[in-house]
C-alpha cells in the first residue's frame, strides 16, 4: 500500500502545474511564489515581501481603473499589475492564465474567414450608413455646426 501512494505522490509532484495542459509539451513555471531565496528563509521577510508585491499591484492596477474612463492604456496597466501580483500569488498566476488562453482563443476566432468576412461586412455597413448621415447633414445645413445651426 505504500509503495502505492507513493508512487501517487511522484505522479502528483510531476502533475504539479508545471507542465501545460494544451498538448504542446511546454514547459511553465510552477505555481507559487517567486521571491528570492533569502527572502522565503525567513517567514517575516516574505510575509513583508507579499505585502509590497500586493501594494505595488495594487497600486498598478488602480492606475489602470483609473486610465480605463480617461486617456491612457487602461487594460494593459490592469494586466500589467495582474503580472506583478502573480510573481507572489497563485491566484493571480491561475487568472492570468486563465486570460492568457481567453486572449489566443479569440485570436484564433478572429482569424477565422467567415469571422473576417462578418466584421469587414458590418465596418463597411457602418461606414456607409455614417457617410451617408454626414452627406444628408452636408446637404441640408451646409458647413455649419449643429450648435450654430438656425432652423
């Protein structure tokens, strides 16, 4: 019996999320912490560094809140802190690539011709229908912005 849950347990250390599951035999990082050694000697220093891994994240990724409504890269600041919260948490780490996989498998999607097809027909039906608006407001008012307009 022991020979048994032994070998359970090799198996489950080489199952242990450091090897990708989409078949492509890539290799990724184990889940966990990535301080350095020094710092995981000692639990107060880690627990010190996790606090200033999660400030720093925090920090960054309320900036990229903050940039979503005004003018700036809003969701690559977001992301960005998810990855410096991932250098220390799994959870992070699992979102992240739980992103990661979102991102490719839409790619993917857009790359599909019928999925062109559809979004180059919707652009030019949406360009037609805005020339068109601005062509009938050209014509009847002119030149003239619509806040000066005296009809």
């Amino acid at each position: 019996m022991d020979a048994e849950s032994d070998r359970r347990q090799d198996a489950a250390a080489a199952g242990d999320g450091t090897r990708g599951g989409d078949g492509g035999g890539a290799a990724r990082p184990g889940l966990g912490s990535r301080a350095p050694r020094f710092v995981k000697r000692s639990r107060a220093l880690h627990l010190s560094w996790q606090v200033g891994v999660f400030v720093v994240g925090l920090a960054v990724v309320v900036a990229g809140v903050i940039m979503l409504p005004l003018p700036g890269p809003g969701w690559l600041v977001i992301f960005a802190g998810m990855a410096i919260w991932a250098t220390e948490f799994v959870w992070a780490q699992l979102v992240l690539r739980w992103t990661k996989r979102k991102v490719t498998e839409a790619a993917q999607r857009a790359l599909d011709p019928r999925v062109r097809r559809r979004n180059i027909i919707i652009t030019v039906t949406g360009l037609v229908i805005a020339g068109t608006l601005a062509g009938i407001y050209l014509w009847k008012f002119g030149m003239v912005l619509p806040w000066k307009v005296q009809d």
